[in-house]
C-alpha cells in the first residue's frame, strides 16, 4: 500500500502541470476503442507466439506471421474508424 502510493503520487502531482485539452487533439470513442482492443489483442498473440515450443524450429515464423497479422489488423481497422 505504501509502495503504490509512493509511485501513484508522482504522477498525481504532474497532473496539474500538463497543457491545457484541446478540443481538436480528443481521441474519439471508437478510435480509442480500436486502439485498445488492437492493441491487446495484439500483445496476447505475441506473448503466445514468443512462448510457443521450438521443438521444430518454427517460432520464428510464428512470431513473425503473428506480427504481420498484428500490425495489419492495427491499421486496417485504424483506417476504418
């Protein structure tokens, strides 16, 4: 409890120093949604693939096709919203 509060204070305290919100730099609804989504998704699918067996050599491709996959998937559906 004392540890979180140690690290939650700093950030609290630069709260107030941050710029004023401009209305035209507002992350919309469904962008921050792709965003969210995408970007889990895609963490979890690289965390499998990183931890999936070598017996056979092949984790490399796994690991690249599952990037692949991953940052299509970002900007296609990041296109779309």
């Amino acid at each position: 409890s004392l540890e979180i509060a140690g690290t939650v204070t700093p950030v609290l305290s630069n709260v107030s120093m941050t710029p004023e919100v401009r209305k035209d730099l507002k992350i919309r609804n469904k962008t921050a949604h792709m965003l969210w989504f995408s970007g889990l998704r895609g963490a979890v699918a690289y965390a499998c693939a990183k931890t999936f067996p070598n017996n056979n050599g092949n984790r490399p491709y796994f690991v690249s096709t599952t990037m692949a996959i991953v940052m299509f998937t970002v900007f296609t559906f990041g296109c779309a919203t």
